[in-house]
C-alpha cells in the first residue's frame, strides 16, 4: 500500500472541498438565512449525495451515464427544473414567516441537500477522472480502491462543511441585526440558486 498516494489524495481532496463551489456557497447560504442547524443537515445531505456517485463509479452506472448522451443531458435537465422550482418557491414564500417544525424542517434541508448532489452528473463525471489517479494497492481491486477512496473523499468533505456551518453562522447573528441584509436575504439565497444551475449547464 502506497500512504504517500493516500496522503496526496486525501490534500487534494481538501484543496478542491474547500475551493469555491456550488456546495459550499450553497452550505453557507443556508447558514446565514437559515441558521446552522440547516447548514448542518443540508451539509449531511450534500455529503450523503458523494457515497451515491461512489457506489455509481464503483459498479460501473457513472461510465454508463457519461457515455450516453441523453440519460446526461436528461439528469442535468431534472437538476435544472428543480432549482429553478426553488427559486420560484423561494420568492413566493419571501414574505412569509413560518411555523415550521424543526424535526419536519431538518429533514427537508437533508433532502434537498441530497436532491442537488444527485441531480448533478458533474460529481460522477469528476469521480471517474479523479479516483483512478490515486489507486493506491497493487493487490486490492479497482472496485474495492474506489470505495475506499469514495469514503475518504466524503470523511472529509463532511468535516469541511459541518465546519463551513458552524462558522458561517456567525454571518447569521449579523445579518438578523441589519435589517436590509435581513428583508432581503432570499436575493441571496435565489442567486445561489441561479449559480448552481449556470454550474450544471456550464
């Protein structure tokens, strides 16, 4: 076993995690508007999406997909649909103030969180390249390889952003006391959506 490819492997991993992205953004917009509590569970669920693409790269469904030009543009075409549904979801409920259960609530960020990372082929499509670089044991399986390097990739990326959360959510307290940051923070959260989906089509 090569440690020096894992220690390579687990770095990158990091510098990509943390580098400007639509998860990220996406993280701490929900910290700043929601709290952190959704940050935490939408960081859960945008995590959970990576053990899905791993398990797809492993057997083999990723390759299939990114070889066949339609069921590609047909998942990029549901992501599309769906964050444009939230943001038409996110001005109308603009100016209305909820009652919503926070057990009720949670779940829902988790689900979205989990929605977007699997209506994104980009994540399959950057595993397939990025995975096979790294194969770090010259006894152990392909298969196997990946799925470990799948579990590391989401080890860390699930630290990376419980973290964003928790930090971003200082943004939280600050943007309650100004009351136009406050009034408006659904622009914010509308224009995140809007990168995403320029990030799928892109």
């Amino acid at each position: 076993m090569d440690i020096d490819v894992l220690l390579t492997f687990i770095l990158t991993s990091l510098l990509l995690t943390i580098s400007p992205g639509p998860d990220i953004i996406y993280v701490i917009s929900q910290s700043i508007s929601k709290g952190k509590k959704s940050a935490i569970m939408t960081s859960l669920g945008l995590t959970s999406g990576l053990l899905v693409h791993t398990f797809f790269v492993t057997i083999g469904l990723s390759l299939i997909i990114s070889q066949n030009e339609y069921v590609f543009n047909f998942i990029r075409l549901l992501g599309i649909l769906y964050f444009s549904y939230l943001i038409i979801l996110v001005f109308i409920s603009r100016n209305k103030k909820k009652e919503l259960d926070i057990k009720s609530k949670s779940s829902n960020d988790f689900f979205k969180g989990l929605i977007m990372n699997l209506l994104n082929p980009k994540v399959s499509l950057f595993f397939i390249a990025f995975f096979p670089g790294f194969l770090f044991h010259n006894d152990l399986s392909n298969e196997i390889q990946f799925l470990i390097l799948g579990g590391i990739f989401w080890l860390q990326a699930t630290l990376v952003f419980l973290l964003v959360s928790l930090l971003s959510f200082k943004l939280n307290s600050f943007s309650k006391r100004q009351s136009l940051i406050s009034n408006n923070i659904y622009l914010f959260e509308i224009g995140v959506y809007i990168f995403i989906i320029y990030w799928i089509v892109s």
